[in-house]
C-alpha cells in the first residue's frame, strides 16, 4: 500500500510499506559496508548524538542490521543508557537512512559467524573474546534518496535542493517489518 505524504510543501516524501520498496531497501544497503551509527552519547547530559563508522556485518531481508563491537566500547554504553538509533549509508548511486532500536547481543556462535579478517584489524582477541559483541539494529523505517542510477539520482537530488519539481516525492520512507 503506498500513498503520497508531504512532512513539508518544500520537501514531499512518499510513503509505502511495499514488500517491494522493502527488497529495494535490502539490496540498497547489501551493497554498501560502511554505515554512519548514530547514538544519543550517554556521557552527555544535553543529550547530544553521536556518529560513528561501523562495517556492517549482515543487512537483513527486513531492514535489520548487524554489526560486530566492543560490549565496553562507548557505542555500546549509549546503547545501554538509550536504544534509538539512526544508521545511514551513502553510496554513488543512493542515500539510506535507517531509524530504529538498537541491542547487543551476546552470541559467541553469532559473534564467529559473523567474524571476518577485518573484525581482526579493529577488535582484540578474535571472536572467542567476551567484549566482542553483536549490536543488531533493528529498523523500524528506512528513509532512501535515489538507488536506481547514478544519473538518475544526481538529477532527483539536483531537483530537490533547487526546489524544482517541488510536488514530486524526492525521497521515499519505507515502513519496515
């Protein structure tokens, strides 16, 4: 079911929980390994949000992923003390914003799945490793600008930020599973 939904007349979004938009997401972020881990940082007292880069490990059919961390890493702290996140990802050919909740799951037979020789490069003491954990977001919406050509999102893009073709949508959200 889709429908057309404007958070502003300056900026319309579509909005669909399309099985298809939802595979569009998959393969969108299946393709991209770097993501922008968005926490509110719980030594704050303002509540301000802070952004990390994380590999991902695994991006679900339904929106959710999984990345490895340290359990005493600060990223896991925020976690802890406050489990909505964001996690973008950007691409040539598109933009993906994940919002969902975050929790860490401590899986020693996930955790070795899910280990690879780049975790080596970043994470002490190999998968066996107590603190080394899996943070698994689990998305709520996916927020997406472009995915279909690289042409084709530079013109959508172009368009939107010059306000041209303002009633068009130039971004869809996906409700996610």
């Amino acid at each position: 079911m889709t429908e057309h939904h404007d958070t502003s007349p300056h900026d319309p979004v579509r909005v669909s929980d399309d099985p298809a938009e939802v595979a569009k997401v998959h393969e969108m972020i299946s393709g991209m390994d770097i993501a922008m881990l968005t926490t509110v940082d719980s030594s704050s007292s303002e509540g301000r949000l802070t952004s990390r880069p994380l590999s991902t490990q695994v991006a679900e059919d339904d929106g959710d992923v999984l990345f490895l961390v340290r359990s005493s890493s600060a990223a896991a702290a925020d976690v802890r003390a406050d489990p909505r996140v964001n996690v973008a990802y950007s691409s040539m050919k598109a933009w993906v914003s994940l919002a969902g909740t975050a929790s860490l799951v401590e899986d020693r037979a996930l955790v070795e799945q899910l280990w690879s020789k780049g975790a080596d490069m970043f994470m002490e003491g190999g998968s066996d490793n107590p603190d080394n954990v899996v943070l698994r977001v689990s998305a709520d919406t996916a927020h997406y600008w472009g995915g279909d050509s690289l042409l084709g999102t530079a013109v959508s893009t172009l368009r939107a930020v010059t306000g041209r073709d303002s009633d068009e949508p130039s971004s869809t959200v996906v409700e996610l599973p």
